[in-house]
C-alpha cells in the first residue's frame, strides 16, 4: 500500500480534498421543495423605509450617460475580435470561445438587463432603451432583448411569486437534478433553462417588437456568417452558451437568490467582476433602487450602509463550486410566493389564498 504519510503536506491536503469531492458527487440534495414566504417581496418596503431615512437617495436615480457609448462599443469590439478569432485553429476559438467571447457576451447579456430598466436613456425614450438593447444582443446571436425585459420586470414586481416569476426553477429542475453531478449539468445547461422557463412557467403571447427582435438577430446572424465567416458565428453563438453555464460571469444567477442561508432571499457580491458586469453583483441595492443605473449602485451602499450589513459574496466561481458541491443547495433552494400576489387578485382573493 502507497502512504501518503510520507509526501508533502499541500499533496496530502489535496489528495484528501479529492477524496472528498469524489464522495461528494454523488450526494443527493436535501432540500426537495421550495420554501414558501406569506410577505410581499421584501424589497419594495425597504424602499420605503430607506427612502423616508435617506431623501437624498434620489439624486441616484436616472440613467447612466455613458452606456449608450460603452454597448456599440463593446459590440463592435466583439464582431471585430470575433472575424480575426476565427481564423485560429479551432482548439483556440474554442479556449477563447470560453474564456473571451463568454465574457463580453455575458457582459452584453446584463447590459440588456440594465436597458431593460430604462438606464440608458431614461423613461421618456423607451424606443431608444429598446433600440439599445437589440444592438446589445447582436453578437449573442440569439434573439433575448426585448422578451427578457417582458419577463424581467415581472421579477422584480413580483419575486418568488410560483407563476409570475420565470426567474424560479421549475419542479421539473429540482425533481431531475438532485445530486452533485446533475447539479454540474444544471450549471451547464443553464442557457437552456432561462430560455425555455418562461414558455412553460407562465407564456404569453408574443409581442411586435419580439418579431423585429428576432428578424434584426438573424439579420446580423446572416451578415456574420456571410462577412465574417461561419467561424465567426460558430465562436460567437459558442460564447453565448459557454458563458452563461459553467463561466465565472454566471455566478450571479445563483449567487442572486439562492438561500444558501435560510431566510435570506437576495444576495450581493462585492467581487471584482462587478467591474465587467455592470455592477449587477450590487443585487439588494439593484432590487431596492431598480431605477439606479449601474454606475451609481456602489452610491447606494455608501449612504445606507447599515441595510446592507448582511451575508454577500466575494467570488462567483466560489458560488457555483458551492452550489454544485453542497447536498443542501439545489434547485429547490429559493423562496416562493403564492399567486395571490398576481395583477388583477382582488385583496378578497388575496386575504383569502
């Protein structure tokens, strides 16, 4: 028998925490259904109390003015490396495909967020924010822009409600991935859930701008393909799937409202990632103050740091090595609320759910 005894301590530190992780891969989920709060979304309150603390809150408010330059900036960026990219052995288009094109494709994926909330252009110019965020998706290859904004809103309005909020797993999720390894193809397959949730947990019907959406997407999809080569598309649509799965910028989407911590239903991160994905990990003061732009959102913490003293996060990778690894996270691990909270519910209906 080979003793470890004998080696280095870092090896046998190692070997031991390979061990563990072997055993753990196979462990089952714990927590097999959702958690259920009888409150509104709390964000909407602390709104109120923060506001009513701290008037000058407001100042914040507003878009940010220079996002309109930084978005046809990074896209052009983006189609640019994406054409010399392509003429590389195809091993490196896909190393790069990961490690470059997943990030500026994530980062293009929450600056549509950030349009969605109008902070490009501010509420009077809602056809510019739309405009924005359809040049935002062009190098993501997949029409999202204007049916992320759709469904986004609704999360914020309505967190945790069981059929408005697209942004909860379904059943179907915590019922099929339930163990470390499932977990990992959760992870990777995240792409494919976000896009496919909303269809079953709460459809409705498409809007004309989805359309202009879609054939603006498969336009620019066609002009890629065609001036800049079917390599360039490949990396670009490869980017797109790569770096909303198993990719540091996707941390966010379990560090957001994953309840690591039972009772604790949002999440920010202070990391340095922040910087490339528009403060988004600034999630309590997003959720609080949805109508500050990303620029702003550090300001948020400065002047009410006291409603922020609370459990948040320095690393997304560290996020999703914890969920995939930890028995007691899973699918399941968000708080729900019943659809009493939906528009149109009477208070009758609501006092009586």
């Amino acid at each position: 028998d080979y003793s470890y005894t004998d080696e280095p301590s870092f090896k046998l530190s190692y070997y031991n925490e390979y061990k563990s992780y072997l055993r753990n891969m196979g462990l089952t989920v714990s927590t097999t259904s959702f958690d259920y709060s009888y409150t509104d979304e709390p964000h909407a309150s602390r709104r109120k109390e923060i506001l009513a603390k701290y008037p000058q809150m407001k100042e914040l408010f507003g878009p940010d003015p220079y996002m309109k330059y930084l978005v046809p900036l990074i896209v052009t960026f983006q189609l640019v490396s994406a054409y010399y990219i392509s003429q590389l052995p195809g091993y490196m288009i896909f190393i790069l495909a990961w490690a470059l094109a997943g990030t500026v494709n994530h980062n293009l994926s929450l600056a549509m967020h950030e349009i969605s909330h109008n902070l490009s252009f501010g509420h009077s110019k809602p056809r510019m924010n739309r405009f924005l965020g359809m040049v935002a998706n062009i190098p993501l290859c997949v029409p999202a822009s204007i049916t992320f904004k759709k469904y986004h809103l609704d999360h914020h309005k309505y967190q945790g409600d069981e059929e408005l909020d697209v942004d909860i797993p379904s059943h179907f999720e915590g019922y099929m991935f339930y163990n470390t390894f499932t977990k990992l193809i959760w992870v990777l397959l995240q792409p494919l859930f976000y896009s496919i949730r909303p269809l079953f947990m709460n459809p409705k019907p498409m809007e004309p701008l989805e359309v202009v959406n879609t054939i603006w997407t498969l336009s620019w999809n066609y002009f890629i393909y065609n001036f800049l080569g079917g390599w360039a598309l490949v990396y670009l649509l490869a980017g797109t799937l790569l770096g909303m799965g198993l990719h540091p910028m996707a941390g966010h989407f379990i560090s957001e409202h994953y309840t690591f911590i039972k009772g604790q239903e949002t999440y920010s991160y202070y990391g340095p990632l922040n910087i490339l994905a528009w403060n988004v990990g600034y999630h309590n003061e997003h959720h609080d103050f949805p109508y500050v732009s990303w620029s702003r959102l550090p300001k948020v913490k400065e002047i009410a740091p006291e409603y922020y003293e609370m459990p948040s996060y320095s690393s997304w990778s560290g996020v999703i090595y914890k969920y995939i690894t930890d028995p007691e996270i899973g699918p399941y691990s968000r708080i729900k609320r019943r659809v009493a909270n939906k528009p149109g519910a009477s208070k009758q209906e609501k006092k009586t759910e």
